[in-house]
C-alpha cells in the first residue's frame, strides 16, 4: 500500500509540475486570467461556432469559393503562406545537424517546433477546404495517383510532418525523463534531417507545381516554367525571416527560460540569419527576372498587373533585401528584425497574388473571401499560438534541461 501510494502521490507531483506549472489547478486556472487569453477566447467563441457550421453546413455556407474560384483564402493563406513560413525547421535544422553551425543550436528546437506546428495546422486548414475531408488520407492508404502533382504534395506533407514530430521528439522525451526513448530519437536525428530536406526542397517546390496545370489562369507574370524553383528559393527567405520574427518573440515573452548566456548571444546569431536571408533574398530577385525574360514578358510589366509585380519585386522582395543588408552591415539586430518582418510580408503577398490575385486574373468576376473564411483563418492562427505557447511553457524548447546537458 505504501509503495502504491507513493506511485500515486509522485504522478500528482508530476502533473502539479509539469501541467500545472507548478500551481495548484485553482490558481492555475487564476493564472489563466490573461488579455492575450480574453483576446483568444473571444476568437474562439466566434470561430467554432463557425467551424461548425461548415462541417454540418457545408461549404457554401461559409465561403466566396465558386467553379471559378475553388480555391480561395484557406489555400492561398493557411496552405501556402503555412507551408512557407514553416520552411525555417529544415533550414535551421539542416545548418546545426548537417552543416555543423553549432552556435544556432539554442534556436533549432523552437525552430523545429515552429515548422511542426505550421504544417500540423497547414493540414487542419486543408480539413477546412477539402469538400470531403474524410478522403485527406486517401493518397496515403488508397489512391495511388503517382502522376498526380497533388498526390506528390500529400506525401511529402504527411512524410514531413512525421519527420519533423521525429526530430522534435527528443524534447518530449527530456520532458517525460523517458531515456531509453530519448537515445533513440538521438540517434536517428542526422537522419532525419536529412530526409527531412530532400522532402522539403521536393513539396516546397511541387506546391509551386501545381499552378503549371494553369497557364492560362495565371497571369503570366507569375506563371513560368521555373515557378516549383522559385516556391523553393522563396520558402528558404520565408523560413529565415521566420525565425528571426518568432525566436525574437520567444526571447521577449519566455525570457524567464533564457539563460544569460543565449541572451548575449542571441543578437549575433540574428545578424547571421539575416546575412543568409539576404543572400537568398538577392538569388530569388534574379531568378525571378530571368522568368520574366524567359517569358519574354517585358511588355506586360506596365500594365496594372504589371505595377502589381513590380510592387511586389521591388517593395517586398529587394527592399528587405537591402535592408537586411543594411542591418548586417551596421551589425544591427534591431535592423535585420525590421527586414524579417518585411520579408515576411513579402512572401504573404508572394503567395496570395499567385493563389487568389492573379489567378483568373481575366475574369471580370473577382473572389472576395467570406467573414467566415478569415474568421476561421484567424481561429487556426489563434490555436497554433496557444499550441505553441502551452509546449515552450512545459517542455526544454527554450532552455536545456538541466539533466540532459548538450555534450557536443
């Protein structure tokens, strides 16, 4: 009995600490009186009502989306603006594990995280846009349609997520003391990465694939032979800059689980990112003049789609591109943060004129999205933010657990 009973009162502590953050659930739940937790429940009071009535309703109900326009707001945003800004697990990932860049170790599990959750919620907004969800995992276990560019891009999402909960696997274990468990995430984590690369350069691009079906939906400023290239470079930009913004938001918000020692060197590792962010920056400005040239497309460029392109290459693509520059010249966190924003922005923009403004762009007949659809945009972002916040809030993402020192 004693023996039970100290099992008992050990998994009490165990929850005390670890769920419950070391309060009593009473004034756990007192902690939870929040403005940022007001602001959330709110959306979320709105949006699964919401959520209901597009899975009982179906998706005329809730949406703009027509014959014209299938795909709207949750494929342009929450599809490939996710996807994108979720590419900073394999970059960070793939410049530690592969390429021996130690000193960004302190920021590869939140990148990790990051990309995890990104593409984890990237599927919940499929479940959304799908008229049957309940065929989202046919590719994997029914249909076989090996030629399908859709059924390359289900793979590699469903093969990616898994490697990325992999190679997030070994804070879980710390968290749970499971060892045994531990070793062996340990071990299979070059491989991972890896693998984990040759599947994001693989649907990164595919995604950009896709718009190759419509050569004469696209305008052909943004249509080119070259697109699953230019979704590629792109995503690497996106994944960066995406770093920076949410490492730079961690080391505000959870700096209590920041060491000193990360602190003083967090500026130093923004800078380099940002160096890299604008090396990628300046080879997909290049590339995407030299699709235009392959085009032969020079005479669209004055045209009202035309000033839309140049708003987009010029403002959202070389100027945060010189003002990365600037910031790692002046070696200025405070610059390259500013530069990250904007190119995040960038690729936002990027992806909605290809998904949504310039697509059909000859039709007098535009989509707008619905309330309902940035409604349920809005809920998706919300639940990703409180996923986020609830996992660095209980697990090693931030900080090294103290009984699993980093030996390398």
């Amino acid at each position: 009995m004693t023996t039970i009973s100290s099992e008992l009162d050990g998994r009490k502590s165990w929850v005390r600490e670890q769920i419950f953050l070391g309060m009593s659930f009473r004034d756990y739940m007192r902690s939870l009186k929040t403005p940022f937790n007001f602001i959330a429940l709110v959306i979320l009071c709105v949006g699964l009502p919401v959520t209901v009535l597009r899975f009982t309703q179906g998706l005329e109900t809730v949406t703009n989306l027509n014959d014209n326009y299938p795909w709207g707001l949750w494929i342009g945003f929450d599809v490939l603006c996710g996807v994108a800004l979720a590419a900073g697990g394999y970059c960070l990932a793939s410049a530690v594990h592969i390429f021996g860049l130690k000193q960004y170790r302190p920021i590869v599990r939140p990148a990790v995280l990051t990309g995890f959750l990104g593409y984890f919620f990237v599927v919940v907004g499929l479940l959304f846009d799908l008229g049957r969800p309940w065929r989202l995992p046919y590719p994997i276990v029914l249909s076989f349609g090996v030629t399908s560019v859709m059924f390359l891009v289900g793979w590699h999402v469903f093969l990616y997520l898994t490697v990325q909960f992999l190679e997030f696997c070994p804070a879980i274990f710390e968290w749970l003391r499971l060892n045994k468990f531990l070793r062996w995430a340990t071990r299979i984590t070059i491989g991972a990465t890896v693998f984990g690369v040759i599947l994001s350069t693989l649907h990164q691009s595919a995604l950009g694939a896709m718009f190759l079906l419509a050569p004469s939906k696209l305008h052909p400023l943004w249509y080119s032979s070259f697109i699953p290239v230019f979704f590629f470079v792109s995503s690497m930009a996106a994944g960066l800059s995406m770093v920076i913004f949410e490492s730079t938001l961690s080391h505000r918000i959870f700096s209590r689980q920041i060491s000193h020692e990360d602190h003083h060197k967090f500026d130093g590792l923004v800078v380099g990112l940002g160096k890299a962010a604008a090396v990628v920056l300046f080879t997909y400005f290049c590339l995407k003049w030299i699709g235009v040239a392959h085009g032969n497309h020079w005479d669209l460029v004055g045209t009202p789609y035309g000033r839309l392109f140049l708003l987009e290459m010029l403002g959202f693509v070389m100027l945060p591109m010189l003002i990365y520059i600037w910031g790692v010249r002046e070696n200025s966190a405070r610059i390259v943060r500013i530069a990250a924003v904007w190119s995040i922005l960038g690729i936002i923009f990027n992806r909605l004129n290809v998904s949504i403004f310039a697509f059909n762009w000859q039709l007098a007949d535009r989509y707008v999205p619905h309330w309902m659809e940035i409604t349920v945009t809005i809920t998706i972002i919300t639940v990703g933010l409180l996923t986020f916040r609830w996992i660095v809030n209980r697990m090693p993402v931030l900080y090294v657990h103290p009984e699993y020192p980093v030996t390398e």
